[in-house]
C-alpha cells in the first residue's frame, strides 16, 4: 500500500512539473548573417509558434523589434477567438506582423480568423513572397502547405530571384529538404513539432528543436509555445525566437 502511495505521489507530482513547464517559456536570442548581394539593414525579426491554447503577455516582448512573424497555429479547436484577437492585438502593437497558416487554425472559423488579421493590419502570407523594408531583394516568403494547393512551393518562389536574400517560413519543416534542394533559400523555419513535446531524455515523438546550419542555410525548428492535447511538457521547452539579421557581405556601409 505504501508503495502504490508513493507511486502515486510521484506520477501526481511529475504531473505537476510537465504541466509547470508547458507554461513557462523561454526566448531563445540569435544573431545570423544571412548572404547579400544587395547590402540591407540589420534588423530584429521575433518568430513565434503553435501558441494554440495560451495567452501571450504584452510584457514578454520588451525589447525592439521590427518584425514579427507568427508561425502557424495561432488557434485550434476549443480555442475562443477572443482569446485568438488579444494574442493578435498584443503581438500587432508592437511591430508589423506576418502570419502563415498552421494544420490546426483552420478548425476554428477561418472567416472571422481572417477578419482578425484584417482587423490587426496582419499580413497573410499564402503561397507568396513579399519584400521587407522596401527592400526588392530582401524577401519573406510563406508557405501554406495545408491547403493541399496545385505546386504550392512554385507559387511561394514565383517572385524570388536566386541573388535575393531569402527567409523561408512553413508551418512545417518536413519541406526543408524540397526548399534547400530546388530554391533559392537562405533561412528556413517552422514550428509545428512542439520538439516532441513530452520526451524521456532523448526519446520523444519528433527531434527536440533546433537551430542549425548546412551550406550557408539556416534551419529552425522551434519547439514552439504552446501545447495542443494535452498542456504538458517535459524535456522541449515552450520557446519563442528573436533574430538579428545581418548581412554577411556589403560592399557599402548602411
């Protein structure tokens, strides 16, 4: 009896501490020196994903930022839209915001998410790319890879050219491999794993984020911010990202 009591004590109590850590976070801050052929700039860029279920604090971005980019699952099922408009209202006072669909935003009603982003000067990026800062050859591009679209990575590059500096943004990063190979890319990111989310030391269901590099490209995979199923982490911090983006090469001062 005493040991099934303890047994009990213990499960209750690492209970406690997986549901402790899913609401924590921690900001992960990076400098990258991305290539340039036409000098931009540094700026900061936030990333944030899967925040799902939880509420952000207008305290927890205090710091310069020039953009930010949200991406994917924003909502969920069972996730009210009003709790879904004050994430978005703190993240828009604070710098332009750029978001790209998740797998789970879609189960909410897209139509009022999308009067949301309208509402909050969010700019929708589906299948597209668009310059930063006035900047031609600076670009932001944004797959919607859940719509299940006709070539939706030709239409996302339709407007790149291979000496454009080139952030890449998807949900998830199962594409990276597709991107690296036949487009022009300098920054890869995505969330959408959670890193496993619930992980026994190495072991969990997917890789434990990450930021790495291979052949001048940066790849992100964040663990993300919020959960989805069930509010528990253990061993993949709930992070979100700030990047200072520099140019590598300049051949004038900026």
């Amino acid at each position: 009896m005493k040991l099934i009591l303890k047994f009990g004590l213990a499960a209750m109590g690492l209970l406690l501490f997986m549901f402790r850590n899913a609401h924590v976070h921690t900001l992960k801050r990076q400098t990258l020196y991305l290539k340039a052929k036409q000098p931009f700039k540094p700026f900061e860029m936030v990333f944030i994903s899967d925040i799902h279920h939880r509420v952000l604090s207008e305290k927890m971005i205090d710091f310069p930022v020039d953009l930010i980019v949200i991406g994917g699952d924003i909502a969920e099922k069972g996730v009210p839209l009003k709790k879904v408009e004050h994430n978005l209202k703190v993240l828009s006072s604070l710098a332009p915001v750029y978001f790209i669909w998740g797998n789970n935003d879609r189960e909410v009603d897209e139509t009022e998410l999308r009067s949301l982003f309208e509402r909050y000067h969010v700019r929708l990026l589906e299948n597209e790319a668009v310059p930063l800062f006035g900047n031609s050859r600076l670009k932001l591009v944004g797959l919607d890879y859940f719509a299940f679209r006709e070539n939706p990575l030709d239409s996302s590059f339709e407007n790149v050219d291979p000496d454009d500096t080139v952030i890449f943004v998807s949900h998830t990063p199962f594409i990276f491999p597709r991107v690296k190979a036949d487009y022009p890319v300098d920054f890869m990111l995505a969330g959408h794993t959670h890193g496993g989310q619930i992980r026994l030391g190495k072991w969990g269901l997917y890789k434990k984020g990450s930021l790495t590099e291979e052949d001048g490209v940066y790849r992100l995979v964040s663990n993300g911010y919020g959960t989805t199923h069930l509010p528990l982490r253990l061993g993949a911090e709930a992070e979100y990202h700030l990047f200072t983006i520099k140019p590598k090469e300049s051949t004038k001062s900026i």
